[in-house]
C-alpha cells in the first residue's frame, strides 16, 4: 500500500516548485518599462531632461524629428549644458546623434539612438534631448521631438547597487565610467583595438 504522507509530501513539493516556476516566469517575462514623450523646444526651453530610474538590464532611447541629440547621465540633478566640445566621462554615459537615421521605422535620417545595458541593482537617471543646432554651436532650437525608451520607468528610486554601464562596441568608443576607466587608459587600448581591428568587430 502506497505511503500516504511519502505521496503528499511530493505532491506538496511538485506544486511549490511549479508555483515558483510560474512566479520566476511572470517576473522574467515583465517588459521592460517604457515611455513616449513629446518634445518641445525654444529659445526659452533649449533642453529637455526626462528624470528616470533603472533597476537593471537593457535599454533603447530614441528620438525622433528634425536632427535631435540625446545626452544620457547618471544621477539625478544635471548642472549646465555639455556642448558637442565636452567628452563623455563620469556620470556622463552617452550621447547620440543621428545614430537612428539607418533604421527601418525613422521619422528623418537624422533620429537619434542610444542603447547599453546596466548590471542589476537600481539607479537613476537623466535623458537628456536638444537640437543639434544648440549642441554644436549654441543657436536656440524651435523643434517638435517625439521620444521613445525602454528599459527606464519615469521618476527616481532608492540607488541599492552601483551600476556598471555598457554600451555596443561602436557607443563604447564615447561613454565610460569614471570607476573602471579612471586614467583613460581603458578608452586608449579600446580606440587601438577599433583602429586596427575595427573592420573586423560587429
């Protein structure tokens, strides 16, 4: 005769470990948060800065319209403005200009596009959008911008975990982190690599 409490012992473990799968399953197949937002630029508002937060993984920042820029930092206050003459360092992660001219769904050949990926833990952060025409030289934007990411959700949150920024092999060459590339010497041996070897790295 079959031992009754060997049985439901087993059948309570088979239902605990299917719950947990059905958990662990709702949780990694949550998508990532996301967001469309209009932008509206002029001599008054020359930028816009959207206050977000991360709690791990990847994202995709576009924007679209008549020439955009896209600033990417970490933190949540941004002081001044980065011209085109400022290089990506620190808390500054990333910046983008028509990189999303060449993909299928664009408004212009000149889209703007970021996208990385950041370890697990939560952090903050601000996109930033402007007009190249006051990026590179200061002249007031009257723009319209229509922006799309992924991968943020709007707002802040507690910071648990610094998080280590990384960027597709082309996006790397411009943002760092001030932690793991404090002398410089990371982005040196990178742009070696690229120079000699960058025809043959996708």
């Amino acid at each position: 005769m079959p031992n009754l409490h060997v049985l439901k012992s087993n059948k309570l473990t088979r239902v605990f470990l299917i719950s947990l799968g059905v958990v662990a399953a709702s949780i990694t197949c949550v998508n990532p948060a996301s967001a469309d937002e209009s932008v509206s630029l002029d001599a008054t508002t020359v930028y816009r800065d959207f206050q977000v937060y991360s709690t791990g993984g990847d994202y995709v920042i576009r924007v679209f319209g008549d020439d955009p820029v896209i600033q990417l930092y970490r933190g949540t206050s941004i002081a001044g403005f980065d011209l085109y003459t400022v290089a990506v360092s620190g808390d500054f992660l990333a910046r983008n200009d028509d990189g999303g001219g060449n993909l299928a769904d664009k408004v212009s050949i000149y889209d703007a596009y970021l996208s990385g990926s950041f370890s697990y833990g939560s952090g903050n952060y601000v996109i930033r959008i402007t007009s190249f025409d006051y990026w590179a030289g200061g002249e007031a934007p009257t723009e319209s911008y229509s922006l799309r990411y992924t991968g943020f959700s709007s707002g802040t949150v507690t910071t648990t975990t610094r998080q280590t920024h990384s960027l597709s092999f082309s996006n790397s060459l411009y943002g760092s982190d001030e932690l793991s590339d404090w002398d410089g010497e990371l982005r040196k041996t990178v742009d070696s690599i690229n120079k000699q070897w960058g025809s043959l790295i996708k």
